[in-house]
C-alpha cells in the first residue's frame, strides 16, 4: 500500500466516523493532522501497526461453523 493509498482510506475512515457523530470537531481535526504527520514521516514509528494481533485472533472462539480462522 503507497503512502498516497493508505492516506486517503485512513481519512476516508475518519471522515465516516465523523460523519457517523461518532466523534467531536475537535478530534477529527487532532487525528486528522497525525494521519497527515504520520503519512509525511519518511519513518514508520510502528504506531500504526496493531500488536499482538495474531495472538488475539487465535484466542477467539471456533464457534460450531468455523472450521479455522485465515488472517490475511
């Protein structure tokens, strides 16, 4: 994913969740300068990785439809 890509769906996201009332003025605006701060580093300071995500994943219930889990 360029850097072009991941920008624009990560405003796309808040701009719903905005739109949702989910959030105020003031926090759309605050995340919305760290996407672009974020976007403009030319080093990925890991924060916008999730941690441990695997390990959550596994810890989640098969239920009696779900033979195993894929995680692209």
């Amino acid at each position: 994913m360029t850097n072009m890509t991941a920008s624009a769906k990560a405003l796309s996201n808040l701009d719903r969740i905005y739109r949702l009332n989910k959030i105020d003025i003031v926090t759309y605006q605050h995340e919305k300068d760290e996407i672009e701060r974020r976007v403009s580093a030319v080093v990925d300071d890991g924060a916008t990785c999730t941690r441990d995500l695997t390990e959550r994943v596994r810890a989640l219930p098969l239920g009696k439809a779900a033979l195993r889990r894929l995680l692209c």
